[in-house]
C-alpha cells in the first residue's frame, strides 16, 4: 500500500508542476513494478524435497505443507506442471536405510523425477518470549539435475554461485500470544501460517511477482 500511496504523491506533484511530459511521467509512476523471477527452471518432472535433517520445524507435517505451497505457486504460474506426488520421498525413506546418505539427484531418480528442488531448513522459530510471536524462517533452496543412471552425477542448475543454496528468510509481524483469547494455543496455526508463507516465498525465486509490501518481511538472497 506504501509504495502505491507513494507513486500517487509523485504523480500529483508533477501535475502541478505541469509540462508536455507530465501525462506520460504520471503513467510511468502508475505502472506497477513486477520482479522477475532469478531462475527460470526447465518446466520437467520436478520433485520437491523439503530436508529438516536437525529438525528445526516443531512439527515434521510442516515440511510437506512447505513442499505443497512450493508446489501450487509453481503450477499456478506456469512454471512447473509436473511434480512427483510427496509420498514418494516417504516411500524410499523407508525403503533404504541408508537414506540420510544420499545425495540429492540420486533422490531425484530414484522417485522418478529430472530434477530436484531442494529446501534446506536452516531455522525456524515462533517466538522470542513466553507472551511474544515472532515467526520466521530460514531456508537454503537448490535446484539439481537427476542425472542418469549412466551418469549419475547431477550438476547444479541453481544458484551456480551459491554452495550451501540461495537464502530465502521469512518473518512476519509480531503478534502477541494472548491476542486472540486468553489461554488460546496458537502455536500450531502459527507454525502453518508461516509454513505456508515460506513455500511461497520460495516459489517467488522463480515467477514474476509484485514487490513486498513493506515491511511484511520477505527477504531472500
């Protein structure tokens, strides 16, 4: 809404300052500005795999929830269209003891799927004190060719220049656990809330999207 009231302000100041090129600065200010995405992936099989291996989350259902708003961005944008279903990891976690040892695009071939997007939790947390929510997230994302079985050394599709991934952070306002009714338990709606924002901040590295509204606490790199 800042950056709208904005544009507005300087859209009026021109039109008193007058001028020939005063309509065609004033539509400028209006266009909104759109980031593009900073990878394009190749719209393949896709698996998504949403690693905790320190189990940062309160709650392991949250990394599927991240999977799946990952997942609904991408195809509602065109991005990707084709993901191998989520039980698949599940399926071969169990399978293979040896599991926790794999690399990621051995993961990738063995559910079936070209390509891996790969989330890392680095952190998360809800609060800061006992009366205190203040959700954010941390998250290192990769993008991984499968490979073959003839060469199954799958190279690095993105970032290049990134080893541990690119840096996806997600905060959002604070909010004070006693807001919505003394004694309420907001923990496990919270833990989903900001689940649910980190798949999408996630998706943004790869679609269009409008700028945050600032200070809504997007920050990735």
């Amino acid at each position: 809404m800042t950056h709208k009231i904005t544009r507005l302000l300087l859209a009026g100041g021109l039109a008193i300052l007058g001028g020939c090129e005063v309509p065609a600065i004033i539509a400028q200010a209006f266009e909104d500005t759109t980031i593009e995405p900073v990878f394009v992936p190749a719209n393949q099989r896709t698996v998504i795999f949403v690693d905790d291996p320190a189990q940062r989350l309160p709650s392991p259902q949250l990394a599927g929830i991240i999977a799946g708003r990952i997942g609904h961005q991408l195809k509602s944008h065109a991005v990707i269209t084709d993901f191998v279903q989520p039980n698949e990891i599940d399926r071969v976690r169990l399978e293979h003891t040896d599991f926790p040892k794999w690399s990621i695009n051995r993961v990738a071939r063995e559910v079936g799927a070209r390509q891996a997007l790969y989330v890392l939790v680095e952190g998360s947390t809800l609060t800061d004190t006992q009366h205190m929510y203040r959700p954010s997230m941390t998250l290192r994302v990769k993008i991984v060719a499968a490979g073959t079985t003839d060469n199954p050394r799958g190279r690095r599709l993105f970032p290049q220049d990134e080893k541990l991934g690119w840096r996806v952070r997600t905060a959002m306002f604070p909010q004070a656990r006693g807001d919505r009714g003394a004694g309420a338990d907001l923990d496990p709606i919270m833990a989903r809330r900001l689940a649910e924002r980190a798949g999408e901040d996630v998706a943004k590295l790869f679609h269009a999207h409008n700028p945050p509204e600032p200070g809504s606490g997007f920050e990735g790199r």
